[in-house]
C-alpha cells in the first residue's frame, strides 16, 4: 500500500511529518485556548448574573 | 440584509456557530481525500520522482500563507476606516494560522529543494520575500501581545499589516518581476503549457480547497475565542469599578 519513495523517501516524509506536527499544534492550542476562555466567560457570567440578583433582590 | 451586520458580534458568533461544523466536516473530507490521494494514488513525476507527491503540502501552503495576509489586509482596513471590533478580532485570529502556513512553505520548501537544487536554501527573490513575510507574522502576532489596549493593538497591528503586505505580494509575484533565481513559476495556470499535469493537479486542487477550509475553519474558531476574550475583559473591568 505503502508507494516507493526510493531515494527521495526522506524529503516526502519529512515534509508530510513536519506538516502534520505543525497544524496539529495550531489545531490543538486553538481548541485549548477556546475551552479556557468559554470556561473563563461561564464563571465570569456566573458572577456577574449572581451580582445582578443580589442587587435586584 | 447587509453584509455588516456580522461586524456585530452577537450575530458573528450565532452565525459562525451554524457554519463551523460545516466548515470543519467539509475541511476534514476535503484533506482526507486530497492528501490521500496525492501520496497513494499519484504517478512519480518523470523529472522530480516521489518529491511531487510534496506539491500538496507546499503549494496549498504557500497561496494560503499569502492569501491569510491578503485576508488581514482587508480586515484590518474596515477596522482603520469603519472601527469594526470583529474584523481587528479576525485578523488577530488569522495572524498564527498564517504563521502556521508561511512555516510550512519554508520547511517544505526546503525538504524539496535539497534534492532538485543541491540546497536546502537559497536567497531567491521568492524564498527570500517568504521568509520576510514570516517574519512579518511573527511581528504582527508579537505586536498584538505587547500592546495593552486592544483598540491602540489593532491600530498599530493594521498599519504593520499594510506595510507587510508589500512582501505578501512580493511573495507571489517575485518570480514575475525578477527573471532570476531558482523558484520555478506558479505550478497552476491558466495556460495549458504551464499548469501541472491533469494526474497531479485534480488532488491539488482539492487539497487547497481543503487549505482554504482549514483556514476558514480555524479562523471562524479563534475570532470567536477572541470575540469571547474581549467579553471577559468588559465584565472583569466592570467588576472591579463595581
């Protein structure tokens, strides 16, 4: 299954490995910096719904 | 219905929620099937052997590196001229997925290289104005760290954008204007002679729709990060005056 890369076996992997680490990397600090700022903004809203409530009560 | 009124947020992040897993499914699909079939199912070039299965990792890359700034540009103008929050966001957003493409370019670049030109690196009009552009990007994106407010950032962020942007064309067009160095022309054209073999181009052609659906995805993704980022900042703020 695998083509024969022969002599040019090292640039085509490299190039698809060193592609492959880099959006990763970008794809997986984007999902890390979304799931700390939603959970930042919840308990962010969450404090600022409660201040409201206790001033209207 | 005007296309700004997705410079208001509530409606960027009601909209971007419907499109982005459309977007990530389509990005997805598109990927799998370009790059697989690129690597698995492609001929060896009779000149350059297996190293053509890299066009599709470097010329995606590459337009999308140039393209990202291109999309920069334009947003950092409606932020000079109309003060759109969104579009300054967006093109905040943008700057390390364009980093990200710039980066894989030059690395590629230079694995395909070594082979067909004897060297890993060469200062070629071409290669040369990528490698400013990164550095461009990298600036852009450390500009945006360094400065406090977010408003005065943008600002300075927009015109370092415009400035740059004479590399992001210089980039694209080098081969062009100097009729030297050892980067070839665009692999895609609309003239018969110059664009790649029909057996290469149908899944490069596909693995940059995939590029440009990564791109969209990813950027609809962080605007919406940094759109709910700002909105921490304002209800921190107005805790403390609280």
């Amino acid at each position: 299954m695998m083509p024969d890369l022969g002599k040019y076996a090292f640039a085509v992997l490299a190039s698809y490995g060193a592609t492959i680490v880099l959006i990763g990397a970008l794809v997986a600090l984007s999902f890390r910096q979304r799931a700390r700022v939603k959970k930042t903004l919840d308990e962010v809203e969450a404090r600022a719904a409660a201040q409201t409530g206790k001033n209207d009560g | 219905m005007s296309i700004w009124e997705y410079a208001n947020p509530k409606k960027f992040m009601q909209t971007s929620a419907w499109a982005l897993p459309w977007a990530l499914a389509a990005t997805v699909l598109c990927l799998s099937v370009g790059l697989i079939w690129g690597f698995f199912f492609t001929p060896d070039d009779y000149k350059q052997g297996a190293t053509v299965k890299i066009i599709y990792l470097h010329v995606p890359a590459a337009m999308m590196a140039i393209n990202a700034w291109v999309m920069m540009l334009v947003a950092s103008l409606i932020w000079i001229v109309r003060r759109h929050h969104v579009s300054a966001l967006a093109a905040k957003a943008a700057a390390p997925v364009g980093l990200t493409f710039t980066l894989i370019a030059l690395v590629t670049g230079a694995l395909w290289g070594q082979p067909m030109w004897g060297t890993w690196w060469a200062w070629d009009p071409r290669l040369t104005s990528f490698l400013i552009l990164c550095l461009f990007y990298m600036g852009y994106i450390a500009l945006w760290s360094a400065v406090e407010d977010p408003d005065t950032a943008a600002d300075l962020t927009g015109v370092l954008c415009i400035v740059g942007s004479v590399f992001a064309v210089l980039s694209r067009y080098a081969v062009n204007f100097w009729n030297q160095g050892l980067h070839q022309g665009a692999s895609l054209s609309m003239d018969a002679k110059e664009n790649v073999s029909d057996v290469f181009w149908i899944p490069l052609v596909i693995c940059i729709a995939g590029f440009i659906l990564l791109f969209v995805t990813l950027v609809l993704m962080r605007t919406r990060t940094e759109i709910r980022a700002r909105r921490v900042a304002a209800l921190l703020a107005r805790e403390r005056l609280a």
